[in-house]
C-alpha cells in the first residue's frame, strides 16, 4: 500500500476531500522525523511506537579493498508495533 492509496482510503472512509487528506498524512510524517532527530520518541496507543536505536561503534571490512573500516556509533529509527497491532496482522 502506497501513500496515495492510504490517503485514497481515508478520504473515501471519512468524506474529507483527497488534498486536505494528503497534507495531513504529510503533515504527520513529518511531525515524526522532526520528533525522531530531536530523539523524541512518538508513542501511538493501539498501533506502536516510533524510537530512536543507539548502534555502538562497529569494526568491517571493505573487501574489494582488503582493509578495515570503523563505522561510528550511530542512532537509527525503528518502528515498534503494538500488542493489538501485531494481533491482528496474526
């Protein structure tokens, strides 16, 4: 399901026009990536959280080189679903 057809389905669920539909999911998207790198998590009842994860620093190797790499430690977003939400997908 893409963007368009969530935004398809609410419109066509709620009766509210497809544009003021659309800049709401928009405007909530983006209300999650401002919140994420400030590492604030959003936490939504019934459907899950998004959190901040924190990667320690890390040892790889790039092996069309052969050498070493360090990757830093790094903080990355990850998606947690409810206990409702999960047992419903069951």
């Amino acid at each position: 399901m893409t963007k368009a057809d969530i935004v398809n389905e609410i419109a066509k669920n709620t009766g509210i026009d497809k544009v003021t539909v659309l800049t709401t999911v928009e405007a909530f998207m983006e209300t999650v990536k401002v919140s994420l790198s400030k590492n604030d998590n959003v936490y939504l009842r019934g459907f899950g959280s998004f959190v901040i994860k924190q990667r320690a620093e890390k040892t790889a190797r790039n092996i069309s080189k052969n050498t070493t790499i360090i990757i830093p430690a790094h903080n990355i977003p990850s998606f947690k679903p409810a206990k409702t939400f999960v047992s419903v997908v069951k």
